[in-house]
C-alpha cells in the first residue's frame, strides 16, 4: 500500500474515531507525538500500536522531540527529568571525554525509554551552532559554541541514538544558531555572508552527513536565496543541504504550522514538496489542518520511497537488561553532578 509524503500529529492521548478513518484512509507515512499524546507507558504502547494499525504498516514510524531540558515529552513521574544537553556539554571545558560519555549516554537510555513505548525515532541532535546574541530559542539545546565541539558531540548523540536502535534526525539543517526571532512565532533572516555560513553554520551538518534524517530550518538566508526559507527553497535544498553538505538521507521539513512560514497550508505543502523535501511535517494535531496537509500531498514516488526505506533500516530492536540500564543511569547520573557542578 502506498503512503503518503507527511508526518502527522494528533490531538490527544487516544486516536479518536475520526483520526483513526483519517488515518487509514491518508495513510501518512509517520506519527509525531507531544505532550499533549503523553498519559502512561501503557497509553503511549496503545496509542503507537493503534497509528500502525490504522496505516496497517507495522514499521510506521513514530517522532518525538526527546532532547532533554525544555524539550522533552516525556517527563515525571513516569519518565528520567533528562537535563538540557548543553548542560551536559558544558563539560567539556574541564574534561571533554566526560562531556562527550555524557551525551552518548543520555542519547543512549532516552532512546531506550522510546524503543519500550513503540516511538522509533527522536529529533536529535540539534546541530544548530550556539550564539549568545541569537534568539533563545535554541540556547542550552545546542551542544556548544564551537562547530567542532558540536561536531564531535552530535556524532556521540547520534552514536547513542543508533546503539538503543532509535533512529537520529539532525537539526535543523543548514544552521538555526544565529537566527534572531523564534521561527515558531516569526521568520528569521540571517545576513551573513557564504564564506562564514561554510566556515561556521554548516560545518557539524557536514561532518554529520551520513545521519539517515535530517529537519530543515525554517530560515531565510540572504547568502543562499533571499526569497525563501530553506525549507521551501529548492536552491538551499539542492545546492546547499545535498550538494554543498553531501546529505543523501531523508530530509523532513520542520513543522509547516509555525508562523515563520505565510500562505495557506495548501500552498505551504506545494512549495515545501516543490523545493525538495521528502517528507512535510505537520504536528499540531488539528484535524481540519490534517485534512487540508492531506489533501495537498502526494503519494511517495519511488525517490522518497527509496529514501524512507533506507532511513528505516538504521532502526532496530535492542534488548538491554534492567542492570545494564540501571548501570547505564547511574554512570549519567554521576556525570550529570559533576556537569551541575562546573555550570
């Protein structure tokens, strides 16, 4: 059965009746939960297994942001308090083997506590290059200042991804770091000149080529094409991200719900599949949203379907026993306080 080029949310913790027909009938290829979906272990195992019912493809996959710190959907009391991966990469400065055992295993047991509930694949890692004077809207998500400390973290975040089978999707591609507004709220510009985008933005995307998915940024950059967003821009898609970056992987759209993007959701969708995006992520659960996002997509061709196959072969089931965890949390636990304490 062929599916359709979109990731959809839902609006609660069940999939009502008419979500479920929506569902079955729009077969999108992928599910993205919030807090909003989130109750119990139990609830969340009910509510994954019934999106692969409906789209009656058991290897669906199913999103989430589980970064730590703001970013988390999973939470207490059912769910590890994750802290902020910045917090984490801030040991760097004193011991950067413990920075990077850090975010490896915070990657590592977060992505086991997505493989219990059925959820495949987690938005990680931000690669955006932190600056002090950007928006704080990706801030003490960022893994750092330096694009070669980011480089080599994002490498140990995806390591960690990929060793409990979750599946990594880097973000948000070409860069976010010196966006000035928030993209949910309004569209960034950056002006900043080619040469320093390469030498600077771009360069943890580069390193991390190979991560089977990526998420673009919701950004205009004048250097690149002073009309679009990348996102909706097929000279950022094709000449940036797959050219100058060589990312060969799926490649998302960031949520065509924020207020960075203008026009009708129709016509978002038109230009976002038009530029070069595989997939169009729309995550706000609104059904009459969902509808419209459904309505203007097309079915995978074989371009996409061959992109999406072979993102999907990187995840996989891992056993790991109670000890191993145990084990595992209380290595991270240790480094947490030693992070808190140079902070």
């Amino acid at each position: 059965m062929l599916y359709k080029s979109f990731i959809t949310g839902c609006a609660g913790p069940v999939l009502s009746d008419e979500e479920q027909s929506f569902m079955a009938t729009q077969r999108p290829w992928g599910l993205i939960l919030f807090a909003r979906n989130i109750e119990s272990p139990e609830q969340l195992r009910q509510l994954t297994g019934d999106f692969r019912r409906c789209v009656a493809r058991h290897d669906a996959p199913v999103f989430i942001d589980q970064e730590g710190g703001r970013v988390r959907r999973l939470r207490a009391p059912h769910w590890p308090d994750y802290p902020a991966m910045g917090k984490l990469a801030g040991l760097w400065r004193s011991n950067p083997d413990q920075a990077r055992r850090a975010v490896y295993l915070q990657s590592r047991l977060m992505g086991h506590d997505l493989q219990d509930l059925g959820i495949t694949v987690n938005c990680l890692p931000v690669l955006d290059v932190r600056r002090r004077e950007a928006s704080d809207i990706v801030g003490d998500r960022a893994l750092g200042e330096d694009p070669e400390v980011v480089s080599v973290l994002g490498m140990d975040v995806l390591a960690g991804c990929l060793d409990a089978g979750v599946i990594p999707v880097m973000k948000h591609v070409p860069g976010h770091g010196r966006a000035l507004v928030d993209s949910h709220l309004e569209l960034p510009r950056v002006s900043v000149d080619l040469e320093t985008l390469e030498a600077w933005d771009f360069k943890p995307f580069e390193r991390l080529k190979d991560c089977p998915m990526a998420m673009t940024a919701h950004i205009v950059f004048d250097a690149i094409d002073p009309e679009r967003p990348v996102t909706q821009s097929a000279t950022a898609i094709s000449s940036i991200i797959r050219e100058r970056l060589g990312f060969k992987g799926c490649l998302l759209s960031d949520d065509i719900s924020m207020k960075a993007l203008g026009g009708t959701l129709s016509s978002r969708v038109t230009t976002i599949v038009d530029a070069g995006c595989d997939f169009v992520l729309h995550c706000n659960g609104n059904l009459d949203e969902m509808v419209e996002v459904a309505a203007s997509v097309p079915e995978v061709d074989e371009l996409r379907q061959t992109r999406a196959e072979q993102a999907l072969q990187w995840g996989r089931v891992v056993s790991v026993s109670d000890q191993q965890r145990a084990d595992l949390r209380h290595e991270l636990v240790d480094l947490i306080q030693r992070a808190e304490a140079v902070s």
